[in-house]
C-alpha cells in the first residue's frame, strides 16, 4: 500500500467516525460525540501526514507533526495548519474526559457535556476532514483566494 492509499484509508475511517458522531447526537451522547470527533480529527490529520509521506506519531494529536513539516503541504493546506493544529489539540484535550469523566471531583462523562459542546466538535471535525480530503484528493476547489472558504 502506497503513501496515498494509506491516507485514503485514514480518511475512510475518520469518515465512518464522524458519522458515529452524528448518530449519537441523534441519540444524545453528547460526551461521546465530542469523543468520536476527536478520534475522527486524528485520523484525518494522521492521513494528511501519510499523504505527505511522514512518518506517523503515536500521539493522539498530530498538530504539532503538521506545524513543524509544514514546508511539505501545499500552500493552500498549510494556510490551514494553524486551525486545524487548533483544532487537534483542543479536541485532544477532551479525549480521556469525554470517555471517562472528571475523575478528580467524580462527575460523571455524561454531566460534563452539552448538546452545544456535541454541536461545535461535529464542526470542528467536518472542517478538517474536508481540508484533509481535499488535500489527498488533489483537490483546490475553489471558495477563497486560497481554495479554503471555511477556513
């Protein structure tokens, strides 16, 4: 499998993610959509990093990697970077809470989130996942001076 293929595959499944967000919005899970969302980011930003044929960190935000390889993206994703390194680590922040709650004052995960909370995270992960497809699928497509109209 090839740099591009393996990025294909990330975008796939950061997709099928985001999807499972939706769905549980649908359903109220608000700690789990923020969840979901954040996982999504990663492997959407993990796919534009395989595009780039980089080497792949075992972290869980990759927003740094995207800031400090910045010179091997295009001009109009890396006017991206900045927002979506954003993005990664605020989404990141939320990971192990999101899932398990606030250990230290015992609030469950379910009492820390809110429908606006679930909300702006399917935002957050939508906007990088169409940079990221665009940018493995070849794709400036129009919107602003840059290509990025959402940006």
């Amino acid at each position: 499998m090839n740099n591009l293929d393996a990025a294909r595959r990330s975008l796939d499944r950061a997709s099928l993610i985001l999807e499972e967000a939706t769905h549980l919005r649908s359903r109220g899970g608000w700690n789990l959509v923020v969840r979901r969302c954040q996982e999504s980011v990663e492997l959407a930003l993990k796919g534009a990093l395989m595009w780039a044929g980089l080497d792949v960190p075992r972290v869980h935000d990759v927003g740094p990697a995207l800031q400090y390889h910045k010179e091997r993206f295009p001009a109009h994703f890396q006017s991206a970077i900045g927002k979506l390194a954003s993005i990664s680590r605020v989404l990141r922040a939320e990971r192990e809470i999101s899932f398990y709650g606030d250990e230290q004052s015992g609030v469950p995960p379910e009492m820390l989130y809110t429908a606006e909370d679930a909300d702006e995270a399917i935002e957050k992960a939508r906007l990088v996942l169409d940079v990221c497809r665009r940018l493995v699928e070849g794709c400036n497509c129009g919107g602003g001076e840059d290509g990025w109209s959402s940006m």
